[in-house]
C-alpha cells in the first residue's frame, strides 16, 4: 500500500490526506539477477557436500531427516558410495544396527506380556506388582515371598495338591496365595481377608 499523512490545508483548516508518490515505495523482493555472490566467490557456485562422522552426524537447526536424505555415505540407493570397502562397512554396520534394533523389540514385547502369559522364572518385580493389584493383595514386612500364581507352583507336597484336586480347588484364594508361601517359610503371619475367603481349608 502507499503510504499517506495527514496534513492541513492552508485554505480551509482541515487535515487532509497526502498521498506519497512510488518513490517512497521500498521494494522488498529479490530478482535472481541481484545476487551478487557468485561473481565475488566461485566456492558458491560448487557447494561441498558436508557429511558430519562419516555421515552419522548431523548439523544442527536444520531437519534430520532431510540431512539423512542428501547424505552421500548413508543414502546407498540414490548416492552410490564409490569406495568397495566403504560400501561394505556401510552394509554391515545397517544389518548389524537392523538386527539389534529387532532384538530389542522383540524383547519389549516378551517383558510387556501379561503375567498368565509368562512362566514363572520370568515374573519380574513389576509383573509381581500387578498380579497383586489384581487379586487386590497387600502386604507389610520385610523380605516377603512372592504370592502363588498356580497350585502346581506352591511347592505344596503331591498328597496335598491331589486333595486340593479332589476338593476341586482349581486356584488359590487370594488369602492363600499370600498366605501359603509365607507359612511355609516358617514366620508368623496375621491375615486379614473377608469371610469364606479360604483362611481355613479343610480338604
């Protein structure tokens, strides 16, 4: 827009509007014939390519994955590398980092199984945590055993586990999956569940 000011008229008093001519116009845009900075210096015209830590690095504020694009070591398909032994390395090193990243996922999804998914020996302290939310058991003391997940788990004698299947017990009470290991290592216990709960089992 042109810019205007206001002014007042010699002959009536009042402000009017003066209107600036074209030559107070300051223009912002840029011909690609004003760029001056290839005459001054050839470097600007072959630009090198920058390939931070063989190609691993980056540079920073400007976009990764548009580095990681123009980049001649890691871009196999659309910059070949020339060196045999560096184009070796390259593959090697892809496989190696692809299968350890497969490793660790597969890993991550066997540690986020659910409980009832894992065997015993690879019940972690948070698997531990949730079985216990989920059979709403809570505990105080120190060095507490870790409840019972199945009867054949307990570590109960055989004649007692084939009563327990004979009374068709098919699981332990929540009272009895806590309460059972701590008996049987031998400490004193106080239980605190509701009525008919399996404090006391006859078989």
């Amino acid at each position: 827009p042109i810019p205007c000011v206001p002014w007042q008229s010699q002959t009536s008093g009042q402000y009017q509007r003066r209107v600036h001519g074209q030559k107070f116009k300051f223009s912002f845009d840029w011909e690609p014939t004003d760029d001056t900075s290839q005459d001054l210096n050839p470097l600007y015209k072959e630009k090198a390519s920058v390939t931070l830590m063989f190609g691993r690095g980056f540079m920073g504020g400007l976009d990764r994955s548009q580095q990681r694009k123009g980049s001649s070591v890691w871009d196999g398909e659309e910059n070949p590398i020339q060196d045999t032994k560096m184009a070796e390395a390259v593959a090697k090193l892809r496989a190696e980092r692809s299968e350890n990243l497969r490793k660790k996922r597969h890993q991550k999804r066997l540690e986020n199984r659910h409980w009832k998914d894992k065997k015993l020996s690879e019940m972690a302290d948070r698997d531990w945590r949730i079985f216990k939310e989920d059979y709403n058991i809570s505990t105080r003391g120190a060095a507490m055993p870790n409840p019972i997940r199945y009867w054949d788990e307990s570590g109960l004698p055989k004649q007692i586990l084939e009563a327990l299947s004979d009374a068709k017990y098919k699981e332990p009470t929540p009272i009895q999956r806590m309460g059972i290991p701590i008996g049987l290592g031998n400490r004193d216990i106080v239980g605190i569940a509701e009525t008919g709960s399996g404090k006391t089992t006859r078989a």
